[in-house]
C-alpha cells in the first residue's frame, strides 16, 4: 500500500546546523502517525518541509506516492495543517472565520456546518472567536485544515498548552476523523502519554534522527515486561528472589522489581515468601509506559 507520507534520507541545516538528519519517515494511509520529540528535536522543521514551506531535495518527500517538489499542488491538496498558531480571526465568529476561508479556497458554504459539527463547535458558531477557549480555538484551526477535505492532516502538537478536556476533545477528535472520515493524520508532540492513546503508528526523534519508528505495540514490546513484590521484608524477600533465580532491577524498602515475565514463576515465588513468613501486599507484572521507553530510546542517543 502506498504511504500518506514518504520521506528518503531526507536532510535539512539551517546555516551549518543539521536539523533533520536522514529522516525517512513512513506514514501509513489511515494511521494516526505521533511524531515524538523532545523541545528542539526537529519536528516542525519536518512538517514545514512536508508542506513544501521549507525545500527538500527531489524524491527526499513523497506525499502519496508523488514527489511533493515535481507536483507540488496536487500533493499541497490533498493535505490540511495546523502548524503553531492557527490563523483565526479573533474579531469574527467561528462561522465568520470558515466562511472567510471557504471563499479564499473556493470550497462550496455548505460545507462550514458541515465542519462546524465536525470538530463540535456548532453551538458556539456565532460567537466571536477570540472568546473561545484555547482548545476551541484548536478546533476551529482544524476545521479551517479540513475545509477542502484533504486526506491527510498535519497537526503541529495541537495539544500544546490545552486542559486535560481540551486534550480529550482534540483526542476524540482525531480519532473519529480517522475512523469515520477516512484521514491519515500526523501529530507532533512531547506529551507522549497523549500521543499514547491516539497514535497507531509513532516515530521518535531526536537532534533530526529517527531513533524509532513502529506500531505502538512494536514500540511497547522493546520493553521488557518485570514484575514487582511489596511486602513487609524487603530485605528478606530479595534473598528468596535472587535465590529463586531472578536479578533484581530495583530495590527499596516498599517495592521490588527484579526481571520475571512469568505469571506462573511470579505463583511459585509467592507461595515460597509466605512459607517464609512473609507477608506480601502486591505483586504483579509492570511493563514500562512509553513515556519511560521514550526516555530510553532518546537518552541512548
Ligand atoms: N528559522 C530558523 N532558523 C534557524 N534555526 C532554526 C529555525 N527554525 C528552527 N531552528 C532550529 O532548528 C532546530 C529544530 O527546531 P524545530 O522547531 O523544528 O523543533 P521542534 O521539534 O518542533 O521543537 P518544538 O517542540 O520546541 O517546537 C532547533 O534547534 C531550532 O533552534
């Protein structure tokens, strides 16, 4: 199948500065692509290139299966963007404000209800915009993206400074467009645990390198399921651990957590701590959440 998004060894310097360094970058059609990094790691660079705001080399970007630089308004329509501020009129309604862009792209009015709906502001579509919250602003920025139907929607960390409701609508929000209206969507962030619960497919850089790119479950299987003990014998319990087999990972005086991956092992071990007196108050098995194995991932860098 052919990707929303392609780039080979893709390179840009601002100055001698190399920003994105040999990026190739695969964006499945219909996945929610998060597009991690930490302050600085080259992420808007990248979405400025694949909007062609910034110039690649040729067949460095392909949108759709075309070059972005040999067909460049082809590509540029079938794609939305929300990149740093959106640019709202805060003097006119929502309504005001699609219809002003409906006419600047040439899109039929019908379709500002339409998209009104769409990202839930129809209640407050006669309401000036700059007495919208921020995550409503958000919003309306996106249904701006979506006006001309693109298929594919580059969201420059559209979660960025919203309360956890502004996080959830946006999250609902990406989720039904790719589900039930059939976009590819790319979303930067640094909030990882966000990007968690939306993202199908995430890629991770770091100084412009790609250090990971996979499915979230590829990227959650690098990390080494453990368990844990709490119990009242820390000390104790660490012998029988270590005797039984396992290494612990870390220890204190509530907590163990040494590298077992099986239930069945983690029985054995139980039944061997209470034979030994000790009284055990959890155990169970942890796997790291991405925030730690982004963590990893960038730190090794
Ligand atoms: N116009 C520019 N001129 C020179 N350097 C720039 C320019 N824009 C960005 N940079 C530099 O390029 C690097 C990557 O910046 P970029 O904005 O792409 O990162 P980012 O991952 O989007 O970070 P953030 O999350 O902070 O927006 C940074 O070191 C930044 O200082």
């Amino acid at each position: 199948m052919i990707n929303a998004i392609e780039t080979s060894n893709l390179t840009y310097k601002f100055g001698n500065q190399i920003v994105v360094d040999n990026l190739s970058l695969q964006v499945p059609k219909g996945s929610i692509y998060g597009f991690l990094g930490h302050n600085g790691a080259g992420k808007t660079t990248t979405i400025k290139i694949l909007l062609n705001l910034l110039k690649s080399k040729s067949n460095e970007v392909k949108i759709f299966g075309k070059d972005i630089n040999s067909n460049r308004i082809a590509c540029l329509k079938r794609i939305g963007a929300l990149v740093e501020q959106p640019s709202i009129y805060g003097h006119l309604t929502g309504y005001e404000n699609l219809k002003n862009r409906a006419m600047i792209v040439g899109v039929n009015q019908d379709r500002i209800s339409e998209m009104l709906n769409l990202v839930g502001l129809s209640d407050a579509a006669n309401k000036k915009a700059e007495k919208y919250s921020l995550g409503m602003k958000q919003r309306l920025g996106i249904a701006i993206a979506l006006l001309s139907d693109p298929e594919l929607l580059l969201l420059d960390e559209p979660t960025n400074g919203l309360d956890p409701n502004g996080i959830i609508e946006i999250r609902n929000l990406m989720i039904d467009l790719v589900k039930n209206h059939n976009k590819t969507i790319l979303v930067s962030s640094h909030l990882l645990a966000e990007i968690e619960r939306t993202a199908t497919h995430v890629g991770i850089i770091n100084k412009g390198k790609l250090l990971f790119q996979g499915t979230i479950d590829e990227l959650h299987n690098l990390s080494k399921p453990s368990a844990f003990i709490q119990c009242d014998d820390s000390l104790k319990a660490q012998e029988i651990i270590k005797n039984a087999g396992f290494s612990i990972l870390k220890s204190n005086s509530n907590r163990i957590d040494f590298n077992c991956t099986s239930v069945d092992d983690l029985g054995k071990l139980n039944t061997s701590l209470i034979q030994n007196g000790i009284t055990v108050y959890a155990l169970g098995t942890d796997k790291k959440d991405l925030e730690n194995l982004f963590l990893d991932i960038t730190s090794k860098n």
